[in-house]
C-alpha cells in the first residue's frame, strides 16, 4: 500500500459540490479581485481567530512582509526570529529592508526559544516574530512580556497552525498581528495562494489593507507607495468553504498524530513530537527526528510511504542569506533538527490502515538496521 505525504484530492472530492457552487457565485458576479467574497471570509476568519479584524492577501508571505511594514519597519531596524523557521519569515523582514537576527528553537518543542531570543534583542530591535512551527504554538507569553519589557511589536508567523490554541487563546490574536498562509497544502488551504494578517489594532490593519492596494485609501488616491497584494475573489470563496470544516480537518489530523504516538511509542530509534500541557497543537507537519534520518527517509520512500523535510538547511545556511555571516555551528539546536527532523505523512483524510502501514515500515527498518549491529538513534538535541 503506497501511502502519499499529502493528498489534496479526497478533500476536494468531499467538498466538490460545494466549492464548485462558491467559485461559480464569484464568477457570476466577476468579483475577481478582492470584492465581497474576500470581505465575508475576512469577517469569518477574524471571528475564528478570535481577533477584531482581518485583511486577506495574496500570500502567508506579503502577510509577514505587509505587517511588518504597517509598523513602519525598514531599514536600521531589527527583527528576531526563528533559525529553523521556513524562508519567507526571514525574506518578509528582508524585504521591508529591515534585519533578520536569527535566535535558536528550544531543543524540546522546535519552536523559538524565549530565552535566545531575549539575548538578541538589541537598541535597533522593533519586532519577534514567534513561529508555530508544525502547528504548535511557540511559547506566546514569554514573547509578550519581552515585547512589553522592550516596547517591541510581536507578530506571530501562524502560517502552520491555523486553529492552533495556547492556553485557550486561538493562534494569531495573541501578539499585535498574525500571519496566515492558504497556500493550498496548509491547514486551511485554498485553490492558489492566498495568505491573510489577523488582528485586535484596527490602524495596523487599516494599514495592511492600504499596503496590499497600492497604497491607496480610495481608488487612484495613494497616499504611500505600497504594493499589488490582494486577495482574489475565488480564493475567498473556496476559504469560506473550507474554513467551516477547519475544526473537523484539526480534530482528524490530531487523531492521526495520537495514533502515529500510540504504535511508534515502543520505538526507541526515533523520537516522537513533544506536545505541550494547554496548548493544542494543530500538525500541519508531524515530525519525529531520526539520527539516521536519511536511511530512514530512504526506506520509507522504497516501500511506498512519502515523507519530507522541514527543512533542510536552516535559514543562516541558506546561500541567500550568506550575508548574515551565520555559519555552520552559530544555532545548534536548529542544526540538528534539519539533520534529524523526518516529516511523516499528515492530512485529514489519513486513514488508520495508511498510519499503521508508516508505523509498520518504519517498525521495520529500524529492527532491521538493530540487527545489522548498528542501532538507529533519536537525536536530543543539545545544547
Ligand atoms: C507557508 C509559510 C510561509 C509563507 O506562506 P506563503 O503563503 O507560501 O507565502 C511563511 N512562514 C511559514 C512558517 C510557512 O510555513
């Protein structure tokens, strides 16, 4: 039985009757760009998020870019985020001109570590921005005494973990704002990117939603240069659809992940996610970490079963970002996490035959390699 990484096909066929409706309704009413359709789900999000507010964009990226840039980040300025995070946080402060100062993740959760990233905050710091990163919600209350203690903005890279709790507040309305992507594999997905920035300030999102049209308030009135970074219509429209299944999709993939627990929980050659009191975490990805990693990732793939790394090469080893003069060796715990770090497949629609059959070859592959006499090892990364 091959099992996939990740299918987006089963969901589709479930919702097929009811995505072809909202899209049809957008085209009937050639509400391509922005329009009502983005209007209705920016309400409904703002709602599931907990948050005041919400302005849809056209991807988890300008999200970050737009704001950072509504707070009026640019250059000289500094902002801290995670080294094991996915490019576009680091590319987001870039592009306002502004620093990345990378900080090292917590060697237990993978999430950015309060304490690092306290111990980069420097006099040109303006903003953290704290990555749930799989889905689980980073340590959120640690990062708003820091930015109460240094005056500094907190945006949450919520990208992963739509649905997310910490301590029962839903990720993305805990800091100032909250960025959200929908590319289409993400938790909520839509059909194209599309991303989405949440919050309680209503000048920061009023800002957001100047900076994503041109800079303009009203039509050819443009009072700061910004950029073409809307929402389409149809992406709306099909998010509409999808986020009222949201809590189902969360409920099945935290299901998957307890089952995953269950069978591989005897398996000393891997380690398994760590899930933390109070928070909900919500598996976009669900990663163990392997010390033979490769040969694992190898097997899987042989007998069928897809899986992926997130991510490979740490920001700081990213050639684009050579600049930093970051080199191998300055976050540690990030490091080993790329070398280590396996993602196994994870979508609603997972059935418990398609996990017991990961669980199984991996079961396999490591008591093979133990009798071979060369024992696999979950890596702790210490630091
Ligand atoms: C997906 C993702 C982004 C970027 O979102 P896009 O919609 O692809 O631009 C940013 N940060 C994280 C952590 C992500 O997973």
């Amino acid at each position: 039985m091959n099992v996939p990484f990740l299918d987006l096909k089963t969901q589709y066929n479930a919702l097929r009757e009811e995505l072809h409706a909202a899209m049809q309704q957008v085209i009937d009413d050639t509400a391509f760009a922005g329009g009502p359709y983005v209007e209705r789900f920016e309400h409904e999000f703002a709602a599931y998020c907990q948050a005041d507010f919400c302005a849809g964009v056209s991807s988890g990226t300008s999200a970050l870019h737009l704001a950072l840039a509504a707070l009026d980040i640019g250059p000289g300025d500094e902002v801290i985020t995670a080294a094991n995070t996915f490019i576009a946080t680091a590319e987001a402060i870039m592009h306002c001109g502004a620093t990345p100062v990378l900080a090292d993740c917590d060697p237990e959760t993978f999430t950015l570590d309060p304490e690092a990233a306290a111990a980069a905050v420097t006099s040109r710091t303006r903003a953290i921005i704290p990555v749930h990163l799989y889905g689980q919600p980073a340590e959120m209350n640690a990062f708003v005494r820091l930015g109460e203690k240094y005056n500094l903005a907190i945006i949450e890279d919520a990208c992963q973990a739509h649905g997310a709790e910490y301590k029962g507040r839903r990720t993305g309305s805990i800091g100032h704002a909250g960025c959200f992507s929908f590319y289409p594999g993400k938790n909520l997905g839509a059909y194209g990117d599309a991303g989405a920035v949440v919050s309680s300030d209503p000048d920061l999102i009023q800002r957001v939603r100047m900076l994503r049209d041109h800079g303009s308030r009203s039509k050819y009135d443009h009072s700061v240069i910004g950029w073409n970074a809307r929402m389409d219509g149809l992406q709306g429209a099909v998010l509409s659809v999808k986020l009222r299944h949201l809590d189902d999709a969360n409920r099945a993939r935290r299901a998957h992940a307890h089952l995953y627990r269950e069978l591989l929980q005897d398996c000393g050659e891997i380690a398994l996610p760590a899930e933390t009191d109070g928070l909900r975490h919500v598996f976009h990805i669900f990663a163990i970490r392997c010390g033979q990693r490769n040969e694992l990732m190898d097997a899987l793939k042989e007998q069928g079963v897809g899986c992926g790394i997130h991510y490979p090469v740490p920001v700081h080893l990213q050639q684009a970002c050579a600049f930093l003069g970051k080199g191998p060796g300055t976050y540690p715990v990030a490091e080993a996490c790329a070398l280590s770090c396996l993602s196994l497949p994870m979508f609603p629609e997972l059935t418990a035959e398609q996990i017991n059959r990961v669980a199984c070859v991996i079961d396999e592959t490591t008591r093979k390699t133990k009798q071979s006499g060369r024992a696999f090892q979950p890596v702790s990364a210490e630091r």
